[in-house]
C-alpha cells in the first residue's frame, strides 16, 4: 500500500498499524474518530509532550499504560476480565507510538485532529498526498519526482503538486515530456496542470507531431459531443466508421476549415520540422502559436470550453485566437441537434468574443497607437487576415462595435487623407462635396485635405520649425489682446489651436503626383 489511513480501527487494525509502521509505510491517523485512532493519538500525544524523540520509560511504565489500560477498559468493558489481552492490546499500542516517535520514523505517523477548524475532510485526498510525500524526505531524485508529479495529476490536486514537486525542484531538473502533457490534456478536469507545464516552460510545438495530434482527436472520437457533430454532421462519417490514415492530412483540415473559414491550418510537414528536427519557417514563436491554436480548437471539438481558456491566456495573440475560437463555437451550434447544446455553445461563443473585446478595449485604454497595431497585424497563422477581417467573418457584432474598432474602420476607409471642417461662418459643405471636388479639382486638396504617411496615424504630420515661429508671434500679438490672468497657459493652447485650424493652406505639402496618387487611392474617394 502506498499510504494508510487509520478511521475508529479495533483489535485487526493494530496489528497492521504495528506491521506498516516497521516497514515505515505512512500512516494517517484520524484523531476523533474513536476507537483505535484516539488511543494512539493520546497515546502519541502524551509522549510527545516529553519532548521530541525523546522516549521516557519511566513516565510510559508509571502513567501512560495505566492511563491506556482504563481507557481500553471504556472503549470494551470485556477487556475488565482479560487481563492478558488487555495488556498485550496496550504494550503494541505503546510499541506503535514508540515507533513513530523515532527520529527517523516521524514523518510517517500523522496525525490529523477531525475536531480542528483547520480540518477540511473534503480535501482529504490532498492530506493522504501530503502524507506520502512527507514519508518520503527531502532526497527525491527526478524519476520519484516524475512519479510524485503523476500521482498528484492522477489524484487531481495541483496545489500539493505545486507544493511539494516543483517548489521542492528549483533547479528544474525535472523535465516534463509529451506523455505527461497528454496526461493533462485528455483527462477532464486537469486544467491547472496544463497551465503549470505551460509555466514551467513546456513548449507545445516541440512535441505536437502529426502522429499525436491524431491520437487526440482518435480519443475525442469517444465522446458523444465530437462524434455527433463533428464526426457525423460535419464530416458526413457514420457511427461506426474510424479515423484513416490520412486523418489529419485531408479531414482535420476540412473539419477546422469548416469551423474557422481558414484554409490549410494544419500543416503536416512543419509539424514534423518543428518537432522532430526542430527546423523552422518562421520561427520558434510562430511555431508555438500555431501549435497553440490546434490546441485550443481541438479542445473547442471536445468542448472544453475551460482548457481553451487556459490555451488563450499562453498565446501571444490574445485577440484573434479569441476571435477564432469564438467563431468556432458558433459554427458548432448550427450542427448541434439538441437545443440546450447549442445554446451552452452559443453562450461559450459570446464568452471567448467577450475575452477578446475585454483585451482590446484595456490594450485601447493603455496605448492607443498599440491597439491599432495589434487589429493592423497579419500573419500566415490567421491566413494573412486581421482581427477585424476575422471579426467580420464571424459576424462579431460586440467586438466590431468597440470604438477602437469603429475608429480604426474609419480611418481604413479614408485612407492616407483626412478632410477637414473648415467651416465659413454659415457655409459648411458636406463631406462627400468636398471629396468629389478634391479628385477632380486640384487646387481645394491644398485647402480641405491633409496627408498622412499611415491610414492609422492619429496626429498630422509636425509642421516645419519656422511656421511654429511665426505662429508663436502671432500668439503672443493675441494675448497682449486678451484678458490677462492666472490662465495664460490655457489661453495659450486655446489661440494655438485656433490658428492651426484657421490656416487655410498646407504649410509643406507633398508632391502633386503623390497627392492625387493619395486622393484617388482612398477608399472614401472610390465609394463616392
């Protein structure tokens, strides 16, 4: 047995208290239960009193076998008229306690007070874990921490796994390969493992091969959710039918291509020169991130909507895998036959789109410049797309309403071109008037439209040193003019902008070419 636990017991249960003891295997014993457990717990406790490891004969002959003998009396009065067997009852009680408080036995006598408010008997699989390692010591080599780390997944409990593996490794020498990953990946419930490996640094894209990707989805195959509407309504494969050869070759591809609009996600070879040569197209980085969002979409055809979070939060694009995963979960419930199924994918879907509207509008509120690079981003594991594109294909709704997105959809359809108010007195012309004479007359770009190097810019392009000059002059002519006060800085602003939005002309404009090149490229001067 790998560890004992001691409830109440009787007469049987000593005898093999006494035999694990001797061979030192852990023993836990449940102090308020009765019987057996609160005589060795007295007795342990009483001996325990005189000091650690010290072993008192004197006191044990004069009151702890006196005291152990009328308590055995209360526990069964038939033992009032056995003297014999009472007193061999007693001296292997006295004869357990003097094995656990040994020096080198201590660790494996445990007592645990079920009276306690530090007690927590629903969490006693953690305390029968915590038994074991303390058994154990503190030499552990890298196979018994292997082994410990396997127990606490096969028992679920990640905080003793934590605890007493890898904060008792700083040295990392414990290495964390595929078949413990798996381990955490397959069995429900087991999430904060898989964050843990990914903390340790367990790097997905040198393990994920073509072959174990199949055994994945091979054991996604036997669940009822993936052969129903993946298996059969989406890939049209009967009941009884079972993953070919060329799984993950042809059908993976067609099944994710269906579920995120992307086509060749899965590609056969760089799996392979990932993980088997550790050869890359484009690098380490773009390497984890693609083998991340196979993850994470094949834990969306499990429906396992907890370990995606936990695959989200380790990929460095945060906004469009949330995107995908949201519009993975939507294309399911189209093929979800029952309607509390389809509804729980639905409100997973809205969750995901939620994530990803959650991090840009705090990358939004951060640094606005950044929240426009991240939706301007494209990359090959997105097919070259943006997360607006990726949004739009969803039919994201909430995420394309975000102003940042708002905001960034505007400033796309006007290109390199901003067009300006600049209202005369009651005159104010429309803004699709002012395009069309822009493109076709010349001169009113000089008056009406500025240029911008990049369709995201949010300031114009700074003005030359010798018109911030001249318009320095003419603030100061202003504010000898105006009211005189505490508040001459804010006046100062106020006349500034004033001015800026008075110029009528560009003070340095480009090109001619390049300025009817810029106006008949925008995307707003092709519309009207």
């Amino acid at each position: 047995p790998l560890v004992s636990l001691l409830v109440c017991g009787g007469i049987g249960c000593l005898r093999l208290c006494l035999d694990h003891l001797r061979r030192q295997l852990p023993l836990l014993v449940l102090e308020g239960s009765g019987g057996l457990a609160d005589l060795l717990a007295f007795a342990y406790r009483q001996v325990q009193r005189r000091g650690p490891g010290v072993w008192d004969a004197e006191f044990v002959e004069s009151f702890l076998k006196p005291e152990l003998t009328s308590r055995l009396c209360l526990l069964d009065p038939t033992y009032r008229e056995k003297a014999l067997a009472r007193n061999l009852f007693r001296d292997r009680v006295v004869e357990c306690v003097r094995l656990a408080c040994q020096s080198d036995q201590q660790a494996v006598f445990m007592l645990v007070d079920m009276r306690s408010q530090a007690c927590n008997l629903d969490r006693l699989d953690e305390i029968l874990l915590k038994a074991v390692f303390k058994a154990q010591g503190r030499a552990a080599h890298s196979g018994q921490r292997k082994k410990d780390l396997l127990l606490t997944l096969d028992w679920n409990c990640p905080d003793v796994a934590m605890t007493e593996v890898f904060l008792k490794d700083p040295s990392c020498k414990l290495q964390v390969d595929w078949a413990l990953f798996e381990e955490a990946l397959v069995r429900p419930g087991r999430e904060q493992f898989v964050r843990m490996l990914l903390d340790r640094g367990f790097q997905v894209h040198k393990a994920l091969t073509p072959r174990r990707l199949k055994r994945l989805f091979q054991r996604a195959l036997n669940e009822q959710f993936f052969r129903s509407v993946c298996w059969e309504a989406i890939l049209g494969h009967s009941p009884t039918s079972r993953l070919g050869m060329a799984f993950v070759e042809r059908e993976l591809g067609w099944l994710l291509e269906t579920l995120t609009g992307l086509p060749e996600l899965v590609d056969v070879q760089e799996l392979w020169m990932n993980a088997a040569l550790g050869i890359y197209t484009r690098g380490p980085s773009a390497a984890e991130r693609r083998a991340l969002v196979l993850l994470s979409l094949w834990a969306c055809c499990s429906r396992r909507p907890q370990l995606g979070r936990l695959l989200w939060q380790a990929c460095d694009q945060p906004i469009q895998l949330a995107l995908l995963v949201s519009m993975a979960y939507q294309r399911l419930a189209h093929y979800a036959h029952q309607g509390n199924t389809r509804q729980e994918l639905l409100d997973t879907s809205q969750e995901f789109s939620a994530m990803a509207t959650g991090v840009l509008d705090r990358s939004y509120g951060a640094a606005t410049c950044r929240a426009y690079d991240v939706l301007s981003e494209q990359s090959p594991d997105w097919g070259y797309r943006t997360a607006v594109d990726i949004a739009v294909q969803a039919q994201n709704r909430s995420f394309l309403a975000h102003p940042c997105c708002q905001k960034w959809i505007s400033n796309l359809f006007m290109g390199r071109i901003s067009v300006r108010e600049l209202p005369w007195g009651s005159l104010a012309l429309p803004l699709w008037l002012k395009v069309i004479l822009c493109a076709f007359l010349v001169f009113p770009m000089y008056v009406w439209v500025r240029f911008k190097s990049d369709p995201h810019e949010m300031e114009y392009k700074e003005e030359a040193d010798m018109d911030e000059e001249e318009r320095e002059g003419e603030e100061d002519a202003l504010l000898q003019e105006g009211p005189k006060g505490n508040d001459t800085k804010g006046a100062r602003e106020a006349v500034s902008t004033l001015l800026r939005e008075q110029e009528l002309f560009l003070p340095s404009p480009p090109p001619l070419w390049e300025m009817v090149h810029l106006m008949w490229s925008a995307p707003i001067t092709k519309f009207w």
